[in-house]
C-alpha cells in the first residue's frame, strides 16, 4: 500500500515523501564479481514526490544565503549556477517547475538541510524501473525515448506529468536528476552531438559491462552520469531526495 509521508521544509511549503517498499533491483551494469542476472537488494526508504521545484530551492536559499546564485565558490558550482535566476529569484510563473543548473554539491546541501540525502543510483534506477499504474516497462521506454527524440523546450513544465504506480512523479520524460554516486560509472561509447541533452556532458554508446545491451535508454542515463563532475550544473539537470526508513519513521 502507499503511504504518504508530511515532510514540512518552511512554514510555506509542504512536499510529500513516498514510502518505497524494500525489494530488489538487477543492475544495468556489472561490477565484475557477480554472478549473472545477480540481484541487489534494497532495504525500504523514502522518496519524494517529485523533482525540487524552484519555489522549494528558493526557500533554501533564502535560510541558507551561502547558497544563493553568486555566493558559493567556484569548488562546489560552475559559472552556470541558477542560470536561468533573474536577481536570485525565479520568475513567478516558473515557481512549480523543477529547479535545474543546480550542482550535487548545492543538491547534497539542500537534502541535508531538510534531514534527507541524495539518493544512490540504485535507489534511484530501483524507483524508475517501477511502470505507471497498469503498464509494463515498455511503457517507460517510451516516455523515455520519446523525451530523447524530442527539443528539450526553453521553459520546463510544472512537475506532475509522470506518474509510476507508487505515486512519484517525473523521474522520466522532464529532467536528469543527480545521484549520491553519480561517478562511480564508467561508460564509453561515441559523443553525441545533440545540443538539446548537453553533448558535452555525455557519451551514451555501449559498455562492455551492460546486463542488457538493448536498453538503449539506459545506456543514455548512465552514459550521461558518467560525464558528470560535482561542481557541473546544466540547463535540464535537477534532483530530489530520499531519507532512510529507519530515520523518517523514527521521527514521527
């Protein structure tokens, strides 16, 4: 059953968290000592609903001003930090959009700050690999390749277009979203020369370690992690956060 979790960041903001039920995940890529079709087991946490909005990051940097766009050192964000920010604000009308040009670094802080983390890749990749209610994983490389073959637009959507069936949001089809170990892949394959999924963060070719060398859209997301370094921000890169089961549930 789902279970929704109050999480209150501000007195004006209230995000949810999804109670992810433990379970077990078969890696895309190998790690060179398991057996094959080898499992990874994962212990229940929770995740939230959906990608950090602007609205939320901005109520991070008004409590934690080192943050603020201009503040941090160039160690921990590049020169593209909240980019898309106009007098360290974002435009009203984008305020339920996720926030993006966000570095792990300034990522790591907002979830600590909240009592949460970054979740690992295969916490993640565990939670994206979960269909939409009544659908297979078909129906998610769809959304998925579908987001690849299409311009990515200037403006990005308020959160709430994708659903899996246990009610998190947008993890396919709006943004990239940082991992905890985003570096700890290595995949090679040729440069891709579309602009619109920043080219020069990415190779998406195959990888001699791929469980499944047909998973082309897999091959995108972790090709396109591991050109990553912490202090990078992009135009179509967010995140969210997760928090141990242990920990939320011993709060309440």
């Amino acid at each position: 059953m789902m279970v929704l979790v109050s999480f209150v960041s501000f007195a004006s903001l209230q995000s949810e968290m999804i109670k992810i039920p433990s379970g077990k995940w078969k890696p895309f890529l190998k790690d060179g000592s398991s057996l094959p079709n080898a499992q990874v087991k994962l212990n229940g946490f929770y995740m939230d609903e959906y990608p950090v909005t602007k609205q939320e990051f901005y109520e991070f940097t008004i409590h934690h001003p080192e943050w603020r766009k201009g503040k941090p050192s160039s160690l921990f964000v590049d020169a593209g930090y909240l980019a898309d920010w106009q007098n360290g604000k974002p435009k009203e009308s984008d305020m339920m959009t996720p926030v993006t040009y966000i570095s792990w670094f300034s990522a790591e802080a907002y979830c600590e700050s909240k009592g949460k983390r970054l979740p690992t890749e295969v916490e993640w990749e565990y939670v994206g690999s979960i269909p939409p209610q009544g659908k297979n994983q078909k129906a998610i490389e769809a959304v998925i390749l579908k987001w690849y073959g299409e311009p990515r637009p200037d403006v990005l959507p308020k959160v709430g277009l994708y659903k899996n069936k246990l009610g998190v949001y947008d993890q396919h089809g709006m943004i990239w979203e940082w991992v905890y170990d985003f570096n700890n892949t290595s995949v090679t394959g040729d440069s891709r020369q579309d602009s619109d999924i920043e080219s020069s963060l990415f190779c998406g070719g195959g990888s001699l370690k791929a469980n499944d060398f047909s998973n082309y859209a897999s091959y995108m997301r972790f090709g396109y992690r591991a050109g990553l370094k912490g202090w990078y921000t992009a135009k179509y890169l967010g995140f969210r956060c997760v928090a141990d089961q242990n920990k939320k549930e011993g709060s309440k």
